[in-house]
C-alpha cells in the first residue's frame, strides 16, 4: 500500500505544479519593455522576451511579434484598458488564459497568427467588443470549434483563419459573422466543406483564400467559390497550380456570378489552362485581372481562346512574373483580341527589356502603362514608345521608374508627342544632370525623378507642373519659377536652405524632410503665400531660441502651416548640451534667448555696482587700505628675506638708531631747528642732566638724510624701523592732512603697530592741540593708540620746554633707565 500512494502524492504533485505554471510566470519580476514612443505606440518586437513583458498602462498600441512567448497568462495584460491594437505574431504561444484579453474594453485589433495554438476558445474574445480586426493564421488548430468563436464579435471588420492543419468548416462557425471588409481563409488541407458556410458573410469587399488542395476537388472548390463570388467582391485566390482543364473548372462559379475582380498570388499555370481559363470566362464582366508571382510554364500560344469576347478586362497588372521557356515564348502580336481593351497594363519586376512598337499599336485604349522594375535602357524605351511617334496617343500615366535609363534629354523628347500624357515616373534611373531646355507634353502635370543622381536642376523641368518629387538625389540647393507647384519633395537631399517660397506661389506642400537643414524661420514660411503642410523633420537642427520657439507654436497648431510628421522627428542636434532632445520639449533660458537685453542689463547692473562700490571705497578710504596693504605685504615679504639671509649668516640685527622719526614734510622745519639739535647734539651745561651718561647724544633716523638712495622707499622705513630702538611720531595737522604721495611715510602704522614689529610702543609728540576725532578713520590703529597711550605735547610756554626735552630722552632710553 505504501508504494501507490507514494505514486498518488507524486502524480498529484506534478499535476498542481503543471497548473500553477500555466497560471503564474515562474520568473520572480516581469521584464519590462521601455520602447514607447510620444504616440503611446510600444515596439517590444525581436526583443527576446519569453514571457510579456511589463509596458505602461498609458499604452494604446502594443506590437510584442517575434518573440518566444509560450503563454498568455491571467494578469499578463491586467490594467490595458486603453490599449487598442496588439500584436502577439511571430510567437510560440500555445497557452492562452480564457480571460486573459477581458481587461482589454478597447481593443480593436488583435494578431494571434503564426503561433502554436492548436484550439480556439470563444471565451478570449467574449469582452472584445471592440475588436474590429482578429489575425488567427497559420495556428495547428484543425477546425474552428463549438460553439461559435466569433460570435461575440460585433464590429468584426477584418477577420483572418485557417492553417496547415484546418480541416473543415461548419456553417455554424461563422455564426455572428455578417459583414467584413476583408476575409483572409488558409485552407490548403480542407477537406470537409458545408455550403454556405461562408456565404451569410455579405457585404464582403475583399477575400483571400488559399486553396491548393481543395482545387484538385472541383465539387469542393467550386462549393467555395461559389459561397464568396459577389460582382464588387474581389477575390484573391493564392497558391494555386492550373495545369489541366479540371483545375479551372471552380472558375465557372465566379463567372456566373458576375465577379468583376480576381487576383492571383503565388500561381503556377500552362498555355492551356490559361486558353480554358480565358474560355470560361467568356463573355463574363471580369474587368481587372491581377497576378502577382506568376510562373509560365507554357510559351504563349493563347491563340485558341481567340474567339471568346474579353472586352470587359479593363486592367492586366503582372508582377514577378518567370517564363521558364523565355526562348521559346512567342510574340503578343497574336493576342490583340486580349490586348485591344485594357487601359491599364502593369509588367513590374519581370526582366522586361523590351516591349516592341508593334505590340504598342495593339494597346489601342491604353491610358495606364507601368514598366516599373525592369530592364528597360534608353534604347529599348525608344522602341517601346516607338521613337516618340506619339502611338499610345491616349496614354496619361507612363511608369518607367526603376529601371537602367540614363539619359534625361532622350524621355522628355520620346514623350513630347503624348499629347494627354499627366504622369510621368521616371525615379529610381541613373539620371546625373539635365540639359538647359527641354520640350514636355503641355499636360504634364505630375514628374517623378527621386532616387536618381541628380546634382542640379535646370530649367528643362516643365513650368507645367503640380506635382514634383525630386527626394533622394544630391542637390544641395531648389531655386527654379514653377508658378503651377502645389507640392514639392524634397526629401533626402543636401539642401541648406528652405527654397525662396516666392518661386512657388501656388505650394501647398512641401517635404523637406533628411537633408542638412539647420533651421528655417517664420519668415521662409511666410514667403509662401498658399503654404499649408510641411514636413521637415529629421535634419540637423540647431535649436536657437528663434527656432525652438517657432518650431514649438506651429506644433501647437498656430499659424496656417501644419507639420505632417510627427514631433518625434525634430530632434535638436546641436547645441551639445541639447543634441538628442525633443525640439518640442526643449525649455531655453531668458539668458540664452535673450543674450542682448541680458548682456545690457547686466552691464548696467554692473557699472551701477562698480560706480556704488568706487563710491563706497572712496567714502571709506578703502583704496587707501589697499594701498597701504600691499606695500604691507611687499615689504614683510622683503622683511622676511632679510632676517632669513641673517639666519643663515648668524647674525643679529643691528641697531643703528635710537628712534626712527616720521613725520610730515610741512613740519620738517620743526625737527630740524628743534628735535634734531636738541637730541643729536645736547649742550653742556644742561641743568636738568643728572649724570654724563644721560646726557650722551641720540642717533635719529629721517627719511630725508638716511634713507638710501635708489632703494624702495618702503624698503627704506622697514629697515629703518627695524634697526631703531623705538620709532617717534610728529603728529600735526599737517601730518593726518597730509597728501597721498606720502603714503610711503604713513606705512609705518602698519610696522609700528603689527605684532612683529618687536612690541616697542610709539612715542607721539603732538605739536599742537589735535584730539582723536581730528584723525582721519582711515589711521584707525593710530587712532585707538590715541585712546589708550600717553603722548607729549609740544609746550607753548617756553619754561616747560626743558621738561619736555628731558620726558622726551626718558621716553627714548627707557630701557637703560630700567637697567639702572
């Protein structure tokens, strides 16, 4: 018993964890997908992701194709309420939730194609009521089961099913499907058909159905065929292979009832398929015949359907068309029963080198002729349009483009006589230039000459035209009078400049679009007078403020021109700072817009504080200060050279000087009638001297005898300061009044009252009543020493003249007296 319950837990186990994982990502964190643009459009395509990522829910298009998605979970698209077009093609999706698309309200169109679904649940789209479009292509189911998938579906316009593995079809599983626009059946393996399944889908304006294997059942294809043939339904049948007259037989339906437009994609198909084909559409209304990927494995000889009546066919279009017997296919010249009616005739990308003269006579109705993408040179074109004859005299539209023309004289001259020719499509040739003059059909209104190799244009182009598309050459400038222009393309050139708008007086549109245009104004545009869509994006712009502004109103829809693409295209390439951003979305200062008036303003601004500050240091001696500081500083520096050049010498300072004397040039008379005689030389027979000693003469310095000549005057104080004992200040009003060349003197302040001027206090000799006020505040020092110093003052009564001269010498030998 123990081992089957141990089994039971296992199997148990393993049936849970299967289900989880169906339920839940087993990833811990969503990968997140950042590539949205302006419009809300996400494009997480080839992106790798095994599981669907994580995108804003502001999201309205969301394309994840070509990733390896295995299932759509529960809460994988949660909160996309406004999202309206997903696309899940290209993946491996094989699990889908039954509400997984529930939060989906507004989506409109669904892609589920190319996956590995092998059944269909009618509960993903129950909530989809918007859905307008549902791709379910090329998924392993093998029929579209019950009940109904699209039932729900309402406004289902555009409905795609079917893959290799589709089998049958029920009337009952297209129930609710009435009306599309386009219906697109893969049903190359169908082998079980009820009628009419397809046939309640009215009105039908497109349908596209794959039937290589129900063509080799008559009965069955014709029972298709028979059910989606409606006069202005256009059928498009692909991958079919018409060999015998058993294979057209299906073809009978669509004739009897009256189908008018049939396309053929990817067909296969013999002379006499193509000879039954022709018979049993024999007198029916077909008017346009397309086949796209055609291979012919005949040689032409159509000429046993001769007798039936095709004068209905209005349009032959071929493209990619092979003959595998190219050497044996024989001329049209038999076929003018088929080619007498058609008035468009499309050959494109079919090695044609050649469609002869004769041939041109049969296409008697022709107005619409494209040889695009093939091998026409300027020679075979002469012999296609028969040397300018003029034969295809009722032809408006001639498409040459693609193909190996060179010369530009010889097109205009071989259409010149096509008197209702309107459109001319020459892109796409080696055209390097154009002659001066040139002669054109007076009709001519509509010339494409894009993606050729033009430098420059000359007035060979046709005053006559509205319509001119020159984008993807190498012009670097337009300027040529086409007064009829309404739209011009200019579109991948190297154009510097928008053109003169007043060449084009009727321009209505013009794209500009990858050249090398820097910028463009308000004024280009308005030399446009009818100027109404413009598309100019992607060019190297350089985001001036004029520019930006402009840019950013007509974005907003001011002013009469409206940009046809998008913002995302006016991207900012220089300056650095802003390469790469939005011009839309780019914020520029006042100082970058506006560098004049903020140049002016701020030079005003400036000089005004210039102005206050050179008021402001007036006022407060401020220049003074500065002066004196950097004679301060110049002179310590030169101070501090010497004592280092006596450090390295071991010397000490010598004091040459008992006092060192500043004072005012206009009191010179004073020191040297008084001070001078009085302490270098004091006489003999002073009473007040108490001893011999005191009474030996003072060495003075002043400025005037000991200073060295040739020397800094500044230099010269410090010096001077630094070998006197003290330092005597004459203090007058001469002396605070004193004029600004004798700055050098007032420096001493600084030295006298800086803390490494030794710590010897000044002596100040007032030689007149002078109070602190009378100072000047730019002497603050002196000022403050005023406040906290005793001086001597110059006696006016001559007895106490000898008391002054005696404090005096006490005051200059203070440090001897202290000896004593």
């Amino acid at each position: 018993m123990g081992q089957p319950n141990n089994l039971y837990f296992t199997l148990l186990f393993l049936l849970f964890s299967l289900c989880w994982a169906q339920r839940t990502n087993p990833d811990s964190e969503r990968s997140s997908c950042n590539r949205c643009d302006l419009r809300l459009s996400c494009n997480c395509s080839h992106g790798g992701f095994t599981y669907i990522p994580t995108v804003t829910d502001r999201a309205l298009t969301l394309d994840l194709s070509f990733n390896n998605i295995t299932m759509v979970t529960l809460d994988d698209l949660t909160g996309h309420m406004r999202l309206k077009a997903l696309s899940l093609h290209g993946n491996r999706i094989a699990v889908i939730h039954p509400s997984a698309f529930d939060s989906l309200w507004s989506l409109e169109d669904l892609d589920l194609s190319n996956n590995q679904l092998t059944a269909l649940n009618h509960k993903w789209f129950s909530k989809l009521g918007a859905l307008q479009r549902l791709n379910l292509l090329n998924n392993p189911y093998s029929c579209l089961g019950s009940p109904p998938v699209f039932e729900s579906l309402v406004r289902l316009r555009r409905l795609g099913f079917g893959g290799p593995a589709l089998k049958e079809l029920k009337r009952v599983d297209l129930s609710g499907v009435t009306q599309l626009e386009e219906l697109t059946v893969h049903t190359n393996s169908l082998s079980r058909y009820e009628s009419g399944t397809l046939a309640d889908i009215w009105p039908l304006g497109r349908v596209t159905l794959s039937l290589h294997g129900p063509f080799e059942n008559v009965e069955l294809a014709s029972a298709v065929l028979g059910d989606v043939s409606y006069p202005e339904t256009h059928i498009v049948l692909e991958d079919l292979h018409l060999y015998r007259n058993e294979s057209v037989q299906p073809f009978r339906e669509t004739a009897r009832r009256r189908v008018r437009y049939i396309s053929f994609h990817n067909l296969s198909v013999s002379d006499e398929a193509i000879v039954d084909l022709l018979v049993v559409m024999n007198g029916s209304p077909l008017t346009s015949l397309i086949m796209d990927g055609v291979t012919l494995t005949g040689e032409g000889r159509w000429e046993p359907a001769s007798w039936t009546d095709q004068k209905c066919i209005d349009e032959f279009y071929v493209r990619n068309v092979v003959v595998l017997n190219i050497w044996k296919f024989t001329s049209f010249l038999q076929l003018g029963f088929l080619l007498q009616y058609p008035r468009k005739v499309s050959v494109i990308n079919s090695k044609v080198f050649v469609m002869p003269c004769p041939t041109s006579h049969l296409l008697v109705n022709l107005q619409y002729l494209d040889l695009s993408d093939n091998l026409l040179t300027d020679m075979t074109l002469a012999e296609t349009l028969c040397n300018g004859d003029g034969t295809l005299k009722d032809l408006r539209v001639l498409n040459v483009s693609r193909n190996t023309l060179k010369s530009f004289a010889s097109v205009s001259r071989l259409v010149v006589k096509l008197s209702k020719l309107t459109h001319l499509d020459i892109s796409g040739n080696g055209y390097i230039s154009m002659p001066q003059s040139c002669s054109w059909p007076t009709t001519l209104r509509y010339l494409n000459i894009s993606r050729a190799k033009l430098i420059s244009i000359t007035p060979c182009l046709p005053a006559t035209l509205e319509v001119l598309d020159l984008s993807y050459n190498d012009l670097s400038e337009f300027i040529l009078h086409l007064p009829a222009l309404r739209e011009l393309h200019l579109s991948g050139n190297k154009i510097l400049m928008v053109p003169p708008g007043g060449m084009f007086p009727n321009l209505q549109t013009l794209m500009i679009q990858s050249n090398t245009l820097n910028m463009f104004s308000q004024s280009d545009l308005q030399s446009y007078a009818r100027l109404q869509s413009l598309k100019a994006g992607e060019n190297k712009f350089v985001c001036s403020c004029d520019f930006v502004a402009f840019i950013q109103t007509v974005m907003k829809g001011d002013g009469d021109v409206h940009l046809i693409d998008g913002e995302e295209s006016y991207v900012c390439d220089s300056p650095l700072y802003l390469q790469g951003e939005l011009v839309g979305q780019v914020h520029l200062s006042i100082i970058e817009c506006h560098q004049v008036l903020f140049v002016s303003v701020s030079c005003g601004v400036a000089l005004f504080v210039v102005t206050l500050v050179g008021v402001l240091m007036w006022h407060f001696h401020a220049l003074w200060y500065l002066k004196m500081t950097w004679a301060w500083l110049k002179a310590k520096r030169n101070s501090r050279k010497r004592r280092q050049r006596r450090d390295r010498e071991d010397s000490e300072v010598l004091i040459s000087y008992d006092a060192f004397v500043s004072y005012s040039e206009r009191d010179a008379s004073w020191v040297e009638n008084y001070l001078v005689p009085e302490l270098e030389e004091p006489s003999e027979n002073d009473e007040n001297t108490v001893n011999a000693r005191r009474s030996q003469p003072l060495t003075l310095c002043l400025h005037k005898r000991d200073f060295l000549p040739g020397h800094w005057i500044v230099d010269n104080i410090m010096s001077a300061m630094e070998r006197s004992r003290r330092t005597v200040f004459i203090l007058s009003e001469n002396f605070v009044q004193s004029d600004w060349c004798r700055y050098e003197l007032d420096f001493s302040h600084f030295w006298l009252f800086d803390g490494n001027s030794g710590g010897d206090a000044a002596i100040l000799i007032l030689l007149e009543p002078l109070s602190k006020d009378d100072i000047p505040k730019r002497f603050c020092k002196l000022r403050q020493l005023m406040s906290s110093t005793t001086y001597l003052e110059w006696p006016q009564e001559e007895e106490r003249i000898g008391e002054f001269w005696r404090s005096l010498r006490n005051a200059l030998r203070g440090e001897e007296e202290d000896d004593n």
